[in-house]
C-alpha cells in the first residue's frame, strides 16, 4: 500500500478567510487545505464557498475557492477545522503554490521544561487518596491532559510536576 504524501503546511501571517459568512483565523495554510479557529461548529463534510485574504507585496490579495469540512473538534473554548479545497482553479492553485513554497521563518523552539521530580512512595493511602478515573490520561492533581508519558505505567505533569503512575482498565484510565 502507497504511502500517502502529505502537504507542506504555512503559517501565514496577517491572511485571514470569510468563511461561512464570518470571518475565521486562519491556522495554517497548505495547497490542498487550510486549518482554521472559529466560534462556532460546522458538521464533516459540508462544503462551503471561501475567500482568502492574502497581504501580497502587491497589496491585498482575495483567493475565491470552495472547501469541505473534513475535521471540526473543540479546543480552547473554540472550534478548530481542517478544510480540504475542492477544485481550485488553476489561479487559485498557482497562488497558493507560491504561498506555500515560500521559505517561512523558523520560530524560536520552545523546549518545555523537565517536571519537578517528586513522587509519592509506590503503596501508600496518600497516593489512593489521589486516585482519578477518566476516559483520558489526566493527571491526578490537577487533573490536567498535559502530561507526557515516561516509561511504561510511568507519566509525569507539564503543569504541576506531579510524576505519576497511569493504568487502563477498559475504556477507562486511573492515575495513582
């Protein structure tokens, strides 16, 4: 089985999109979809008509397309969705090509910082007085889904450095 090739993605500063008759922040852009944040939902698989607000060297510049929603989920009080662009035109192709294949600038990498490193002994009742259920891996102190995974049974908290053992049991997760 081929594998399939992905896009290259572009941050495009200052372009925005009217979409659904509102205007969305435009995430990143690539020549065969965008991803954007808006406030509102759309179901998978609606298509709806697209105008692309580029700031070229020329001025302002509109791309007319049509996209169909093939992603919407929540994520920071927001919706985010993965558009994939029905038949561009060959205009359309040609500019978002040269969009695309422009050099973007490296952003500075943020390494995330190493959590404190305290843990609470293995068998202990203060550690079952912290046991959290969850259909996700959640960490029990602040119950928080930023955490990453260190070794088997073994993950820690980006946000309060609590080190923690995980288990699944089915559809759901304990954290000790």
């Amino acid at each position: 089985m081929p594998a399939r090739v992905r896009s290259h993605r572009v941050a495009v500063p200052g372009a925005s999109i009217q979409f659904a008759n509102t205007t969305a922040e435009l995430v990143n852009l690539s020549p065969t979809g965008a991803l954007i944040r808006m406030n509102f939902e759309l179901r998978k698989g609606g298509e709806w008509p697209l105008v692309l607000e580029l700031d070229g060297p020329d001025g302002p510049q509109q791309v007319w397309l049509h996209g169909r929603v093939v992603r919407c989920r929540r994520h920071d009080g927001s919706f985010v969705l993965a558009l994939s662009f029905v038949s561009p035109n060959a205009e359309a192709q040609a500019v978002l090509g040269q969009i695309c294949s422009q050099p973007a600038a490296e952003p500075a990498k943020e390494k995330r910082p190493r959590p404190l490193p305290w843990k609470l002994p293995t068998f202990s009742f203060e550690r079952l007085l912290r046991a959290h259920w969850a259909a996700t891996r959640q960490c029990p102190e602040c119950h928080s889904g930023d955490i990453s995974k260190e070794r088997r049974h073994s993950y820690s908290c980006f946000q309060c450095g609590c080190r923690f053992s995980g288990y699944r049991i089915g559809k759901m997760r304990i954290s000790l």
